[in-house]
C-alpha cells in the first residue's frame, strides 16, 4: 500500500501461462446487512487464507471497487489447475462459503439482496503485456515481479511477442534512437 515506486519504465516479470480471476459481489438492498456483509467478509476471509498458504496459487491480487455497491478483487494464479483446485477442495473456505451460500439461496433468503459474480480468463504467453512508469510492482508486476521495460521489448509489440522459453532472441531490439519505452501503440 506504501511501497515505494520503482523509479522509470518496468514491466511486469510474468512468463507462460497466466491466470486473472475477477471475483466480486454488489449490494442491491444496503439495508440487508446481514446478507452482504458476511459475504464481503468471507471474501477477505478467503484473500487471507490464500496468502498464508502460497503453494494454493495465488500470486497476487488487487482490490477495487466499482461503485459504492459493486467490489471485487482482481486475482493472478499460477495455473488454471490451482485455481480449480482451491475452488474445490473441501478443506478451504471457499468450499464452506459455497455451501451456505447455496443454502441461502435455494431458502430464498439471500436472493435480491447481493450479487455475487466472477469471470476468469486463462491467457497464453504472448496474449499479454504490461508497461509501468514510476510505479511500485502493481496488478501483474505484484503478482510476478517487476523487470526494467528493456527486458521485454520496449514497444507492446515487441513485450507481447516475448516468450520465455526463447531467451534474448525472443524480444528483438529497437535502434536506441527511435525506441521510447513509454510506447504502447505498437
């Protein structure tokens, strides 16, 4: 929260396949108190359940709000497999939320009074990039690590065409007196 920024162009450190979980709730009656609070709390609940245990997969994750009815939290995973893994495995509290939600919902009690939504995207390596200027590690760069921006291409063509597993020859360089770091619209 009061890191300190990373001074000039950095990028995020990510390589292969990552996974971003958008996971929220919206209040629609703010009177029923006590049908949303205790899932925004269950959400927390489960945020720190996931950083004291790092071998579940979450790398990192950003919370935000939409409005004063709609949060979420925006989630990096190592895989697509550990994010169906702590979503189903019946020793986390994930699977304990689910169950009394399911419960207040086929009561009926729980219906009109939160919305609880999520959408996940599995990106290939190559299907992302990011460039950060005076910033400390946030979003993907939290999640993975921060690099200087010449590490992956100093143009958003030449960062998307990285890819790990080809070393240096994967991220062609630029002559130095055209290249600008800060240039995305490639």
């Amino acid at each position: 929260m009061f890191a300190k920024p990373t001074p000039g162009f950095t990028t995020a450190a990510a390589t292969g396949e990552t996974v971003v979980l958008l996971i929220g709730m919206r209040i629609n009656r703010f009177w029923a108190v006590h049908q949303w609070l205790p899932m925004l709390l269950a959400m927390f609940r489960m945020l720190h359940e996931l950083g004291r245990d790092p071998e579940r997969g979450l790398r990192g994750k950003v919370l935000l709000t939409a409005s004063p009815r709609t949060y979420y939290a925006v989630q990096y995973w190592e895989s697509e497999e550990k994010l169906y893994a702590y979503a189903t495995a019946p020793d986390a509290f994930h699977h304990r939320v689910w169950k009394i939600a399911n419960n207040k919902l086929k009561k009926g009690s729980m219906r009109g009074h939160v919305g609880l939504w999520h959408e996940a995207y599995i990106v290939p390596e190559g299907g992302y990039e990011s460039v950060y200027f005076d910033m400390p590690p946030f979003g993907l760069a939290g999640a993975s690590g921060v690099l200087p921006v010449e590490g992956r291409g100093r143009s958003a063509r030449q960062r998307l065409a990285f890819r790990s597993g080809e070393g240096a020859a994967a991220t062609p360089a630029a002559p130095a007196d055209t290249a600008d770091p800060a240039d995305t619209s490639e």
